[in-house]
C-alpha cells in the first residue's frame, strides 16, 4: 500500500522540539533488552552495566531520528514556495527629464492700476461711466466745469484768424517788394503769438474733459458728479486692466546666476487653487541691501479674468534641469554607518520565480531633490531593479520577495 505524504506549509521549530521530545518517552514505554527485559525490569534489577548499554542504545537511535528529521526539513524548505520571505516593492530605473524649482512669495500685479487724477480746477460735471464699466482708451470718462474757458478761447481763435489773414496779406506784399520789412515781421509775430495763445488755452480746456488713459475697468468711482475738484488732489476713478498680469517676487541673490529672462516658472494661485505656466520677463538689475535679493516680474495668463492686482502667488522658479537623469523616491535612500547614501537593487534568483530574488546593497551619489523624488548622479543604471519599500531592515545579499 502507498503512502502519500502531504507537506504542510510550515514545520515550525516548536513542532520539531515536540517531536524529539516525544522520542525518550516513546523508547521507553515500549523499549525492551536483548532478553525481552523492559526499562523498568532493567532499572529494578539494578544492572549498572546492563542500564549503561541500554541508555547508549537508545541515545543512538535518537541522534539517527535527529539526522533524519533535519533532512526532511532541508526538503521541505527547498520544495516549498510558499516559505516567508521579506516582502518588498520594486520598480524599474528609466531614465527622466528632471527639473528642480525654487520657490518664492510674490504677488500679483499690473502697470495698468491706477487713480485718475483731476487735471483742472472746477466742478465734476457730465459722468459718464459706472462702477465696473469697460471702456476703451481714449474714451470720455467725464467732463469739469470750464468756467467760460471755451467762450474766451472761441473768441481767441477769432482773433487768431484775423492775425492770419493780416500777415498772409503782408507776406503776399513783401514777397512783390512791396511795404516794408517792420509791417511783415509784425504780422507775423502777432499771428504766431495769437496761434500759441490758442494752442495754450485748447490745451487748459483739453484738460476739463477726462479721459480712459488705456483700455479697462472702472473699478470704482472716487469723486460724485457735482463735487468740485482740484488738480492732483482729487481722486475721480480707479481704472484697471486685467489683461497684462505679471506677479512680481523677491528672489534671493544667490540665485543671480540660475534666474534669468524666459526662465520657465510655475505659478501656484491658493486662493483659486490653479496653477499656470510662465516665464520670466523681467530681471531687475540691482540688489536690495536690507534683504539681499532682487526682483524678478513673471508673466501669466489671465484670459477668465480671475486674477487680482495684490493676490498671493508661490513662483516655483526651474533654476535646474538634467536631461536623461537618474530618479529615484526620497525614501528609498538611505544612509550607512560612514554617512554614504545606500540604495538595494533586486537580482533575480536563478531557478526561482520571477518575484524571489537577493538584495543587493548599492552605494550611490546624490543631487537635487524635488516633489519627493532625489536625483542619482552615480551608482544606478536604467534597468535595474530598485527596492522602494522593504529596504529599511535588509541585509546585502538577504533573499526577498516582491509583492508588487
């Protein structure tokens, strides 16, 4: 009759000792003597000779069960797949393009934020526009009282038309030689003098009628219509345009040499939680003393018109890129004794499945290190297996499993 023996998926060292144990008890509740003597008989005839040979009899047998049941266990652990090993995660080293940034607070600007100013003393008269309104440059935002500026500059330009006539008339005279050189240069001068005195006052008057400076939004309305209103006292109207927004930041001086124009940067925005790309379009060309920094301006898009002038920005500034480079997670590196950087490579095991394999302990160089990823500048190349998690406990050589 066949026997089959079914392994079970763990002979623990608890179970062996219970084992052995079991063996002395067994030998002597069914051992006999050459002649047919149990233990007990033995022990009660008191045949010290006879006791000795017993003893070493049996003390044979269990170290040949002991040989025995050691190489069973050597057959177990080598036909058993399933046998506890140290788990660990792995991935693949491919070759990435890294880039590192740099951060700093800036804030959201625009050139185009500002007060219009009364230009002419008098009374606000004719608004024309409201809070919120969008107008184009050069558009008639409101108008001042002119005080009778307009009725003294038509009868001006009267006067100047006159003095016109009168010195083309003379001109006309001296160019046929006729009249003299004095009537000629005084009609002339008083046509010029009349045409500046025009010039002058259409200029006071120009200033009464206020106007859009560029295209915008009238953000708010600073001055009622009826006030009276005083040159460069006065504020009339907050006029915005949010379409050429930059943020402007403080960059510290030691990143002089890696900032310039059309760097790329990262634009963080919390308050929308949006992130844009731009780039820098100004470097300021001098350095702060009491920080030690200089300003930078960085362009960004704002087509849903969702930016403010003075909102908080993070400028992530890429002051580093590596093509081809070698990355690996942050905590998949860790530190000897001596201070080195370490890292474990998977080596499969041959004639095991595809998920056993050693450990391999590596010694590696380090570079910048970004969104938890760090950069390995030597020591690692593509292909090879990394352990990522699992590592922290290994030992150089130590038989693993991957768990992926």
């Amino acid at each position: 009759m066949k026997m089959k023996i079914k392994y079970t998926h763990q002979i623990t060292t608890m179970r062996k000792l219970a084992i052995l144990l079991s063996i002395p008890v067994l030998l002597l509740s069914c051992g006999n003597n050459e002649e047919g003597k149990s233990i007990e008989e033995l022990i009660e005839n008191e045949n010290l000779a006879e006791i000795r040979a017993k003893k070493n009899e049996l003390s044979k047998e269990q170290s040949d069960l002991t040989k025995k049941l050691d190489k069973l266990d050597q057959a177990i652990n080598k036909l058993d797949k399933s046998k506890r090993l140290d788990l660990v995660m792995t991935q693949k080293i491919n070759d990435t393009l890294f880039k590192h940034y740099a951060e700093v607070q800036g804030d959201v600007a625009t050139d185009e934020n500002i007060v219009v100013y009364a230009e002419f003393s008098g009374i606000l008269q004719d608004l024309r526009v409201k809070e919120g309104q969008r107008v184009s440059k050069g558009q008639v935002l409101a108008k001042i009282d002119d005080g009778g500026l307009s009725s003294e500059l038509a009868q001006l330009k009267t006067q100047a038309t006159l003095a016109e006539t009168t010195f083309e008339r003379q001109k006309r005279l001296w160019e046929q030689n006729i009249g003299s050189e004095m009537q000629y240069l005084e009609a002339k001068t008083n046509y010029e003098s009349m045409q500046n005195s025009v010039d002058r006052l259409q200029s006071q008057l120009d200033k009464t009628i206020v106007r859009a400076p560029f295209s915008g939004i009238i953000d708010d309305i600073l001055t009622e219509e009826g006030e009276v209103v005083n040159p460069g006292q006065n504020q009339l109207f907050r006029l915005v345009n949010l379409k050429n927004m930059y943020v402007e930041a403080d960059v510290p001086e030691g990143y002089l040499n890696k900032i310039s124009e059309g760097t790329e940067v990262l634009v963080e925005i919390s308050s929308l939680d949006r992130e844009f790309e731009g780039e820098v379009k100004k470097v300021g060309n001098t350095i702060n003393p009491s920080n030690r920094s200089f300003n930078i301006q960085v362009a960004v898009p704002n087509k849903n018109g969702m930016l403010r002038p003075n909102q908080i920005a993070t400028l992530k500034l890429n002051d580093y890129t590596a093509k081809n480079a070698i990355t690996i997670p942050e905590n998949a590196l860790l530190k000897n004794a001596q201070g080195e950087s370490v890292v474990f490579i998977f080596q499969q095991k041959e004639g095991s499945e595809d998920n056993i394999g050693v450990a391999k302990r590596q010694i590696v160089k380090t570079g910048y290190t970004y969104n938890n990823n760090i950069e390995i500048t030597s020591g690692l190349e593509t292909g090879e297996t990394l352990i990522v998690e699992g590592a922290k406990n290994l030992r150089d050589g130590q038989e693993v499993k991957i768990r992926n």
